[in-house]
C-alpha cells in the first residue's frame, strides 16, 4: 500500500491544512474498499501494477485536490456583465485617445521617419491595450473582494421594466440590386477619369494647372508611385463592387475593405514620407516658395493620413464586435 | 442499442460539451435521491453504477463534500469492516430541496416528450 499513501501524499500537498487529513482519509477509506472489491474480483491480492491502474484511473493527484477547493473566480457572475461592458465600451474611447496622442506625437513633435514613428505606434498598441484590459480588470477584482466580504444582505431594488429603451429594429438589409448597379456604374466613370488624369493634369488639378505651369514647377517622382499604388486600390474596390452584385451573405466583404482602407493609408504615407512633390524647373519658382508649398501639401497629407487611421480602426473595431458579442452571450 | 458516443457526429466535442452540461445537474438529483439511503463514497458510486449512472470517482467525492457544506447532505464516520468511513445521508433540508427538484425534474421532462411529440414544424 505504499504507492496509495505516496498518491494520498502527492494529493495531500495541494489540500488545504485545515481539510487536509479529512479528505484524505475519506479517499483513502474510499480506494481502499474499491482495491478490495478488485482482489475479491481476482481472488487474490492486488499487485502493484493493479494498484496503481486503479490509482491511474482516480486521476492525477493535483487534478483531484483541484476538485476539493472552493471555486474561485477574480470575478464573480454579480459583476462579471459589469466588468465586461467596462471592457466594450471603453475600448474604442482608449483606441481614440491612443490614437490622438500618437498621431499628434507623430505630427508635431516626431521628426524623424513618418513611416517609422507609424509603425512604432502600431505595435505599441497591443501593449497600450494589455495595461487598459489589466487596470479595469484589478479595479473589479478589487470591487468584486469588497462586494464578497461585505455579505451584503440588501436586497436588490426592484426594476420597472417600463423604463427600458424603446425598441429600434435594427436596419440590417441588403442593398437593392438597383443601388449596386448605380454605385458601380459611378465607380465606373471615377475609375475612367483617375486613368484620364495623367494625360490631361487639369482634370486633377483644374485651373491650378496653369498657375503651376506658370510658376515653372516640377511634379516629384512620388506622384508616379502614388498614381500606381491609386490604380491598384481602384482595382480592388472594382472587383469587391463586382462581386457584391450577387445577393446573399458577403463575409469576405469585410476583410476587403479593410484591405482597400490599408491601401489608402499606405499611399498616404507615402505622400507624407515623400515631403517634396513640386521641384524648380525654371527661375520662376524659387526655392523657398517651393517650400512653402510643398509643407502645406505634407501637412494636408498628415492630417489625411490621421483620418484614414481613425476611419481603419473605427471599421476594424466594427468588423470584430459581432464576434465579442457572440462571446458574450456564451456566458 | 446504439451508444451515442459511437456515432460519428460532426463535432463530437461539442456533444461531449453539452453532454456534460445536461448530466451536472441530473447526476445531483441521482446522488440527493440515491442517498436517502446511507452511503460511503465508494458504495454510493457502485450504486449509482449498477443503476446505469456511473459517475468519476474525482467528480462524485468533492461533490459529496460540497453538498454536505451546502447542508443537503450529513455526514458521520464510523467504523464497517475494520475500516473508518464517512457515511453519508440526506438532511432535512435535502429532503426537501430534493422534492421540489424531482418537482422541477418531472415538469422539464413532461414538457420536453410533449415538444417532441409534436410533429415536426408545429
């Protein structure tokens, strides 16, 4: 019986003191009638390797103190629905302020490489996200301890179900075939013209063209790659409008757009990197009012490349709430 | 008959997962009902074996400790065969919580064969 009392030990270990011997003579009192029930089986005593089958097949001995202590939970089911609509509706007000801080860092103060500073703020997210989720979580543990010790005994107050919202059915339909056929057609005609743009600039540019001309300025080498980089995002959404004619559920719609609204961003920050888009090709336009021009492009391109963040996040967080939703109702 | 296990279902975790869910609270009825005789642990599991509810020897005993706290159940040491037992009995007060879930027992089953004697889609 040595290898009983060795397990009996091995359980002893994560068993309370207080309960300890307890439980444990009860098991033991326990495994000791089955192994005697086996022998009588068998006719004759049991071997070590018998016991330990039956020992085996008792469960490990950590597994089975587990399931003699108390459950615990850092959050308990009172406040859990609390604690997780904190979470939810927080999270996008900690995403706006992140991203407001880190987009005027990067705008104001930053001077080095945008693409870089970007970067950085993307994967300081996570981090940022980690010490939000860990401060709500402490701050109800510490209130779920307080409302467990208080062994409060007021009852709860009575709800009027009258002072619920009123109902607001949800518009969640389809588009009419109609509407898709005219938003692809003007996509249509949009796409035409971006393709006409680079045989005639006035289409783009209008009568600013002339003044350009005038003032004898260059267009920089990073319109030609912002042009392409244009062309390929079109393309996509070309394709997306195209597919979405077919009626029925588009789960891959989506992840596409996000794919485009990143296309966008990154031919923003190319824009914003680039920092020089007209150059001097005559005495007409001197370099200092090529400065100045070329700062206030790369401002309006700063602040284009703020929006389409924000507008990123906004529709990523859209995209996963249905999820931690579904989440949600499986508590 | 066919055992469900052996059945090849899409997700057999799933079923698994919500087979222990409908067996929790019926194996507490089993164990309240089973010991309105007294048992000890290994007893009572037999018992419940030979009725066709087996029960883990890790799930049942930390339960039996949990209902007796919950004051459902009593419990006494004594000595059978040579050997100290726990012994473990309904209370008063198990008695009756387990009236009124045998109660609530017999109504889900009524309502359930009555939903699946209806023909489909009705």
């Amino acid at each position: 019986m040595n290898l009983l009392e060795r397990y009996l030990q091995a359980i002893g270990q994560y068993l309370p003191p207080s309960t300890r011997q307890d439980t444990l003579a009860e098991l033991r009192a326990n495994l000791l009638s089955q192994m005697d029930d086996r022998a009588e089986e068998l006719n004759r005593p049991l071997t070590d390797a018998e016991v330990a089958d039956i020992l085996r097949a008792h469960g490990k001995p950590e597994q089975v103190a587990l399931r003699y202590l108390p459950q615990r939970s850092l959050i308990g089911p009172t406040i859990f629905p609390f604690y997780l609509f904190t979470l939810r509706r927080a999270l996008p007000l900690v995403l706006l302020i992140y991203t407001i801080v880190r987009a005027s860092t990067i705008l104001f103060v930053d001077t080095g490489n945008i693409a870089h500073s970007i970067l950085q703020a993307v994967l300081q997210l996570p981090f940022t996200l980690l010490i939000f989720w860990a401060v709500v979580t402490i701050v109800f543990s510490v209130f779920e301890y307080g409302h467990f010790t208080r062994h409060s005994c007021t009852p709860e107050k009575p709800w009027d179900p009258t002072s619920l919202p009123t109902f607001t059915p949800t518009a969640n339909k389809e588009r009419s075939f109609a509407a898709k056929i005219v938003d692809l057609t003007l996509h249509c005609v949009w796409f035409l013209y971006v393709l006409a743009v680079p045989h005639n600039l006035f289409l783009i540019m209008g009568p600013g063209v002339f003044y350009l001309n005038s003032i004898a300025a260059g267009y920089a080498p990073v319109w030609h790659t912002f042009y392409t980089l244009l062309i390929v995002l079109l393309s996509v959404q070309l394709i997306i409008k195209i597919a979405a004619l077919r009626p029925g559920p588009q789960p891959w719609k989506a992840p596409l757009e996000i794919l485009v609204k990143l296309l966008s961003i990154a031919g923003a920050a190319i824009l914003v990197h680039a920092k020089t888009y007209f150059t001097p090709t005559g005495i007409a336009l001197n370099a200092h009012t090529a400065d100045v021009i070329n700062q206030s492009l790369n401002l309006s391109f700063k602040i284009l490349l703020f929006v389409l963040v924000i507008t990123l996040i906004v529709d990523l967080w859209k995209l996963i709430r249905p999820s931690i939703a579904t989440e949600r109702l499986a508590f | 008959m066919t055992n469900p296990l052996d059945l090849d279902t899409p997700e057999p975790q799933l079923f698994d997962s919500l087979r222990l869910e409908l067996r929790r609270g019926c194996l507490i009825v089993a164990v309240l009902a089973q010991l309105r005789a007294e048992h000890y642990g290994y007893t009572l599991r037999k018992a419940l074996a030979d009725e066709g509810l087996a029960i883990e020897e890790s799930t049942l005993y930390p339960l039996l400790r949990r209902l007796e706290t919950q004051g459902l159940l009593t419990s006494q040491w004594r000595e059978e065969d040579k050997r100290n037992k726990r012994f473990y009995r309904l209370s008063e007060q198990g008695e009756t919580t387990l009236t009124l879930l045998l109660a609530e027992w017999n109504a889900i089953n009524d309502s359930l064969h009555k939903i699946l004697n209806h023909p489909k889609g009705e």
